[in-house]
C-alpha cells in the first residue's frame, strides 16, 4: 500500500513537470524566425486546405501563448497534427517507434548482460592483467564517437560487401519464409547494434567496475570477510546488493533514451528509426514532429525514473521506509 501511495505521488509530481518541458519547447521552436508550415507550403502534394486547417489549428495568426494553448489542447485530444510531407504524425510515429525499440531494447540488453558481469569479474580482479586489459578497451571504446564508429564500419560494409546497407529488410523481404524474415532483419541489425553495443558496453562495464570496488572496501564487506564467510557470499550475497542500486537509477536514465538515443546511428546506416526522424525534423523545424517527439522524451524520462525508483525500493528496504 506504501509502494502505491508513493507511485501515485510520484506520477502527480510529473504533471507539473511534462507541462513546463512543452511550454518551454513549445516558447523555444516559436519564437525562431522560421515559419513552422513553410516546408508545408513547398510541397505540391499538400493542399491548400490543410495549409489552413494546420495554420487555424496552431493559431499562427494570434499571440504566441494563444498558439500554445490551441497546441496543448489539440495534443491532449490525440490530435498531433500533420508533419511537413502532409502526413500526420501519430502515423510517422507509428511507422518508426517499433523499429526503435528493437534496436535499442537489444543493445540495452546485450550491454547489460555482458557489461554488468564483466564490471563485477573486473574489480573481484582488480589491478590484474584481466582487469587492466578491460580498462584499456573499455577507454578506447569511450573515446571514439559514435557517429566516427558508424562511419568507420559503413565504410567497411560498403568496401567488403558483406552487410547491408540502410533499411531494416531487404528488397524481397514480404516473399521470405518466416525465419527467413527473422534472419534478414537481424542481418540488417548487425552494424547499427555493433555501433551502440560498442560505446555502451565501455561506460556501463566502468561504472559497475566502481561501484564494486567501492563496497569491496567497505567495512561491512571487510567484517564479513574477517567472518570467515567465502569470497562468492561476500560477493554476489552481500557487495553485489548495494553496487548495483546506481546501475538501477542508470536504467531509468537508458529507458529514457530508448526512442531517440540512437539518432546519430540511425542516420548513417539510413535505419527507419524514431531518432532519424526526429533528427530530420529538427532541420526542417517541422514544430508538430518536433513537439510530439520532445514529449514523449519527456514521457520517457519521467517513466524511467519513476521504475528505477520501484525498483529501488523493491531491492533496497532502506529506501522502502523513506518512502
């Protein structure tokens, strides 16, 4: 019952929050001199009507806190209007956020799987050739940009011919079996997965590594040692359990950036993800895709604070009495 009252707290905390990004955002993208429809205008296949429809909806002929109010409103009703092709954004979101959370719920999956052991194997050995070895890697993974990455294994796909290049399926996609299908798009996953994997594994498996060597020197570790208890309960029973409360609080912060944390990589490989599109929006300061993206970032952030923060008090009971 604590749990509840305390998520419901946490949740009406957040309204106050999410209002504040949009009238920021929203202030942010109007008051530059760019015409929010002008890309609309230019295409020919858009027709005058919803030129207009989009300029009454927005309210572009009255006070800026005006437009802002027709926006909010029109967003609360599920109405997100249309982007500067003419097409509507719900349906762009739609086309683009389940490619997304493939990629990024697999990178999140793998780094974590194999970065959090390794973090823990790396301070149980720390200052050995093992431990210095990681240290190396992990510190040439951390300096190497992620858009230099992407570019460096384009370059070898286009080179050696052995990866596809941009899309998420091949043209025959629709006539493949059904582990055919499975087999293409994972083919097509390879590059983009490597790219992510790769600068993420390098922070996470650094940040596990010291957060256990700090409980490994701390007193209750060294009395359960002096206990005579074995090097894997003082371990994984009793060091573990609080070295792994910051890498809870991390998981909120990568569940946050699970739709638009991979923009940069999504834009060289040409993959029809969520952050490519935002990214293009920006550049076109298409205000509609651009709103509704910064608003389920921030929808996004507040959600995974809020599970990090379950999450916490679910394996840590010191945090479930102050709560």
């Amino acid at each position: 019952m604590e749990t509840l009252k305390y998520i419901i707290k946490r949740i009406i905390q957040t309204i106050p929050l999410l209002i504040m990004v949009s009238v920021i955002s929203f202030f942010v993208i109007r008051i530059s001199p760019v015409d929010p429809l002008a890309e609309l205008k230019l295409n020919p296949s858009v027709s005058p009507e919803t030129v207009e429809k989009e300029r009454q909806r927005l309210g572009l002929d009255k006070p800026i806190i005006v437009q802002y109010g027709k926006w909010a409103i029109s967003f609360v009703q599920g109405d997100l209007g249309v982007t500067s092709t003419g097409e509507k954004v719900s349906q762009k979101l739609k086309e683009r956020i389940p490619n997304t959370l493939l990629l990024t719920t697999l990178v999140i999956l793998l780094t974590w799987l194999v970065g959090v052991p390794l973090g823990i194997i790396a301070a149980v050995n720390w200052k050995s050739s093992f431990d210095r070895f990681l240290t190396v890697l992990t510190s040439i993974g951390m300096a190497i940009p992620s858009f230099f990455f992407a570019v460096l294994l384009l370059l070898f796909a286009v080179k050696t011919g052995w990866f596809p290049i941009g899309g998420l399926t091949s043209p025959n996609f629709a006539e493949m079996t059904f582990w055919g299908k499975v087999f293409d798009v994972a083919y097509h996953l390879v590059l983009p997965v490597i790219v992510l994997f790769t600068i993420s594994l390098a922070g996470l498996q650094r940040q596990m590594r010291a957060n256990m060597l700090d409980v490994l020197d701390s007193d209750y570790v060294k009395f359960a040692r002096a206990k005579g208890l074995s090097e894997f309960t003082v371990v994984y029973k009793h060091a573990l359990r609080n070295a792994v409360n910051p890498m809870i609080t991390l998981l909120g912060f990568e569940f946050a950036g699970l739709l638009s944390g991979a923009a940069l990589t999504e834009y060289v490989f040409q993959y029809p993800g969520l952050g490519r599109l935002i990214l293009e929006a920006v550049l076109k300061s298409d205000i509609n895709l651009v709103m509704a993206s910064l608003m389920m970032g921030a929808f996004m952030l507040v959600l995974g604070n809020l599970i990090a923060d379950i999450l916490l008090i679910i394996t840590d009971p010191r945090i479930r009495v102050k709560s």
